[in-house]
C-alpha cells in the first residue's frame, strides 16, 4: 500500500509540473525573486513529504535561481526538511523503534551496526540513492540516531546530489548540455566515497 501511496504521489507531482509546464516557465524567466522566503518554505515542505521527487523540485530550484542559490536553497531546505521529520519521528515513534529492535534478532544486528558506524552509513545512504530519503529520516528518528551525526552526514551527503539537481536545472534554462558532466562528475564522487569508505572499514 505505502509503495502504491509513493507511486501515485511521483505520477501527481510529474503530472501537476506537465499541466501547469508554461506556468513554470514564465515563473522561472521572472527577474523578480521576492518571494525566495516563500520559494523556501515550499520547497521544505515537498522536501519533507514521502514520494514527492525531490530531483524535479530541484531541478527547477536550479533553473530559477542558478546553479549557486539554486544548490544552497536545495541543501538547505532537504536538510531542515530531513531534521524535522527526524525531531517528529523521535518524539513520537521512538519507543516502537526499541520494541522492534528487541522482538527481532536481524533487525537488531544491523541496528547494532549502523550504531557503530553511524556517520559512514547515513553518509553513503545520502549519496547513493539506494533508498528513499523519507526512510532514511524515518529510521534515524525512531532508532534515535545521535542528532548531530545525523545533521551533519546528512548535509555533507545532500551537496554532491542537490548541487546536480541544480546544475541540471540551471542548464536546461539555458539549453546547455553541459549537465551530463555534472552527473559524470557526481559519479566519480561516489566511486571515491565508496572507496574511502571500503579503506575506512578495513582498518577499523
């Protein structure tokens, strides 16, 4: 049911941005940005709400306020984003995160791994998309990861990704084809994590 919920969340979101196409442009070719407090807020919230693609929302942050904004509107929204859904799932979920650590032996393992190896886990699940963001969140609010880690692998692990997001955007604007090297240059970036982090754990 949550994968039917996150699916049909994407298709209204893509769906909503191809309607409403012109009014997004004259939005993004206006020289007013008045409104960047509002921008702002907006973009916390979809930031924060599961199943919504973060890529298109920065993408478009990228075309409206380029590639140096747009990648510091995209950071910081996903982080703040990130931290509240963190605050709201510690307060309220967390004794379940402890009963489900207890009843099953796995579950336990992992968590007790992920503990030791905090940082580097939240850090590489930032960077290589291999779960969605919102679970992420979640996770470490229920479990009660330390906050502080959790803050700040996750605003190291959101630059390399947001700073695409915006590139790619900012260069569509411009139809420049230019952002094939930004996703180049994002892979390396995650072969070189990868590869720190290997060399990391075998020494631990």
């Amino acid at each position: 049911m949550i994968k039917w919920i996150i699916a049909s969340l994407n298709i209204a979101v893509m769906l909503a941005v191809f309607l409403n196409m012109d009014v997004l442009i004259d939005w993004i070719e206006q020289k007013e940005n008045s409104g960047f407090i509002v921008v702002f807020v907006l973009t916390v919230v979809l930031a924060a709400v599961p199943g919504i693609p973060f890529g298109l929302v920065g993408g478009l942050i990228g075309a409206k306020y380029g590639l140096l904004w747009g990648s510091v509107m995209n950071v910081a929204a996903s982080t703040l984003a990130a931290a509240l859904v963190y605050l709201l799932f510690r307060y309220l979920l967390n004794s379940l995160g402890t009963a489900l650590a207890d009843r099953n032996a796995s579950f336990r393992r992992m968590h007790e791994f992920i503990k030791h190896h905090t940082f580097w886990a939240l850090l590489i699940a930032r960077i290589i998309p291999v779960m969605p963001a919102a679970l992420i969140n979640l996770y470490a609010g229920v479990f009660g990861l330390p906050f502080k880690i959790f803050i700040l692998s996750t605003l190291l692990g959101k630059i390399p990704v947001m700073l695409v997001f915006a590139y790619v955007g900012a260069n569509m604007r411009s139809g420049s084809t230019n952002w094939m090297a930004a996703v180049a240059i994002y892979c390396l970036f995650l072969l070189m994590v990868y590869a720190g982090y290997q060399w990391r754990y075998k020494r631990i």
